[in-house]
C-alpha cells in the first residue's frame, strides 16, 4: 500500500491508496466473498465499501483503478444490488451483471476483458460522471459478455461510446499477467481460501479484509511479505436477502374477443394502475427497489397488446405498437417514452415525459400534441431487475381513444 508495505489479513479502508510496483501483486478478498486483485505497476483505491444485506437498495460499492491492471470479482452484496456497484477509470465507467473482469487503464485509454458473467461500459460525458454511482447506461453504453471470448471494450479520453475490439496484446491479461496463484474462476474452496475469515459484520460494513499480499509493493520497491497460508476458509456468511418485488399485469375484462386473465385486486399485490382493457400489480413482499441517484438507461420494446375503441358505436378493434423507445434519465428523475400505434391502416406517433419516483414508479397525465402527435396517459414501473412496464391510455381523434400495456428490457 502506498507509503508502507501491505501486511497480510491487515483490513483496507475506504479511501486508502493501494499500489503495487514492478513485481507486486495485492490480492484482497471483500467482507461478501468478492476479491479485489492489483497486479505489478498499478494504483487503485476503495472508494466506497457499504453493505447492507437486509435491504440491498442501500448497498454503495465504488471501486477506483488509478493506472495498471486489476481485477473484480463480484461478491454475493454485489450481485444483489447490480445497480449500486461502479469501477471507475480515470476516463470510464464499468457496471456489472454479476461478473469477474479485468481492466487496464492509463490516463488515456480504459480496456477491459470478461472471465465470466458480463459487463456495461461508458465513457465520462452526458449523464456519465466520475462522481455518479452504478453503471452508466444511456444511448453510449456498450455491453460485453465473457461469450464474446478474446473481445474487449475500449474507451479513449473524450469518447462516450466504447469500441469493441480483438484482444490479442492489448488485452489487460497481456499487460499485466495474472500469478499462477491467482483465483482462476469463482470464489470457493482451497483455491480461494487463502486467509482468515474476516472478523467484520458483511450486513452494513465498509472495510475490506486484505487476505493475500505475497509480493506487496510500496512505492516503487518490491517487499517479499509472506507465503499463502495454507489453510481453508469457510465462506463469509451474508444473511439471505429477500427478492425484489415482484411485477405483472392482465386484462381485467374480457376485451375484443380475448379473455380476461386476472381482476382488479389480489390479496397478495398491490394495484398499481389499470385503464379500460389492463391492470399493473406489484407484490407486496420482497425488498423495495430504490432507483439510482445517478444514469440513464435505456429499455427496448419486448411485448405490447393495445386496443382501440371507438365511443359512438362502442366497437373495439386490436392495434399493435412499432418504433418503441423508452430512456429513464435519474439524474432528472424522468422518463421520456414513444411508440408508433397501427390500426386499420393508420399510424398514430403517441409520446409522454412523466416523473420517476424513488421506488421506481413513472407516472405521466395525457394532453393532446401538436403537429398530430398524440401524448398518451401512462402508469408504469421499473422492476429494479433490468426491465419495466406501464400502461397506457389517451385519444387518437374525436371518436377514438386507445388502451395498452407494454413490456420493455434493456
């Protein structure tokens, strides 16, 4: 660590400086089973390390890569709270899909690879910032998958979107290989069970536990600290977390020729919204979804089901939903939405900005556009599990109005 040499099962703080020299390595295993592994010639820093199993909304972790090569592998607060993990680079921002990456970086250039799981990546510019928490996933983020195998991203100073790329030399373990020690896949067993089990309570900590620092650098000398310990650890011990909750929707009524497939209430949900032909629940039990302070994400169309009506002779007919958009801004606490609506041979462009709330609910009120654009009314939610859905409703002409349901994922 930098200024003094790093001492084996010594416990990292937030904000502490870690570096390594030409032949060091820095392994450190997190209080929810993750590890942490700084290799020769780098410099990271723990920016935050809060957990809190009882309620994973909660859960901050924000991890700092200097200069170098390092590597991530998510531990279980990680995986149950996706959305409040962000690796940062001097030039970009990483989230995670529950995932082990490595990144090489300067003050330039970001690249990073996946071993498994995968991964979301944006350069700073727009609504991606240093100082923001969890991914960035507006129109500039670019996934990649431990499938794409020798592919990586690439994210230069000054550019939103990454480029993705062969790996070959430039890939992180190319410039800085791995020790023949190091973890090669999950955590687990004697492979990972290198130090003692951290005396530090997993459910709201914001230390780390350094198990393993067989060659710590600090400063610009090599310091032979130990050997690994041979003995086995049992796993650190993280309470179970009770899912986020849960969200579906049906036809209440029975509408142009379809049945209906639920009622307006459930003993075990909570009635979101409903208009003439749907119905939105979430259920009661599970943990609550608390949306990011920070990001954008967008969402792509995956199922919708419309219907128009017609008031004067009270004939309704089936619409289907093309060109479906969907970005939710958190910095702004908005949405913005848009979809083409066919029917019977006429397109109608329906529109709405509404707000976000802090559990993930959108709500946006109807007024008829301009320039023959309709805004529709619409009542939605974001799961907290990568998808959403609302409900719409609004009036297409005089005589016409328009009832829906659509689905989005990212």
């Amino acid at each position: 660590m930098a200024g003094k040499p790093a001492v084996l099962n010594a416990a990292v703080q937030e904000g502490e400086l870690l570096t390594t020299g030409a032949a060091g390595y820095i392994y450190i295993k997190t209080v929810d089973n993750g590890m942490f592994i700084l290799r020769p010639n780098t410099e990271a820093r723990i920016a935050s390390y809060h957990i809190d199993a009882a309620n994973p909304a909660n859960t901050r972790i924000k991890l700092e890569l200097l200069r170098g090569v390092a590597r991530s592998q998510s531990g279980e607060a990680v995986k149950l709270a996706r959305q409040n993990f962000r690796f940062n680079t001097p030039v970009a921002a990483i989230g995670v899909r529950g995932t082990d990456f490595t990144v090489f970086t300067d003050q330039e250039v970001s690249r990073v690879a996946v071993l498994s799981g995968g991964i979301t990546m944006s350069g700073f510019g727009g609504g991606c910032r240093p100082e923001g928490s969890g991914p960035c996933e507006g129109a500039m983020a670019r996934e990649l998958s431990a499938s794409q195998r020798g592919q990586l991203l690439q994210v230069q100073r000054s550019q939103a979107a990454p480029q993705l790329l062969q790996g070959g030399s430039l890939s992180p373990d190319v410039v800085a290989p791995p020790r023949s020690d190091e973890p090669a896949g999950k955590l687990g067993g004697a492979a990972a069970a290198t130090g003692a089990e951290p005396s530090l309570d997993p459910r709201k900590s914001n230390s780390l536990q350094q198990i393993v620092a067989n060659q710590a650098v600090g400063g610009d000398k090599s310091t032979v600290i130990d050997k690994t310990p041979e003995v086995v650890t049992p796993p650190a011990v993280v309470e179970p977390v009770a899912p986020l909750r849960t969200v579906n929707w049906g036809r209440w009524q029975a509408v142009a020729g379809q049945p209906a497939t639920t009622t307006l209430s459930k003993s075990d949900a909570d009635r979101l919204a409903f208009n003439d032909a749907f119905v939105l629940f979430r259920s009661k039990d599970g943990t609550a979804y608390v949306t990011p302070e920070h990001g954008s994400v967008g969402f792509n169309l995956s199922q919708s089901e419309a219907y128009v009506k017609n008031q004067s002779t009270a004939v309704v007919t089936a619409a289907s939903v093309e060109n479906g958009k969907l970005l939710v801004d958190f910095d702004k606490s908005q949405f913005t939405t848009s979809f083409d609506l066919l029917t019977q041979g006429e397109r109608f462009a329906l529109k709405n900005t509404g707000e976000v709330t802090r559990d993930g609910q959108m709500f946006g009120g109807a007024v008829l556009g301009s320039g023959g654009a309709n805004t529709i009314n619409v009542n939605g939610v974001l799961s907290g599990k990568g998808d959403a859905t609302y409900l719409f409703q609004g009036r297409l002409d005089a005589t016409r109005t328009v009832s829906g349901v659509t689905y989005w994922t990212k």
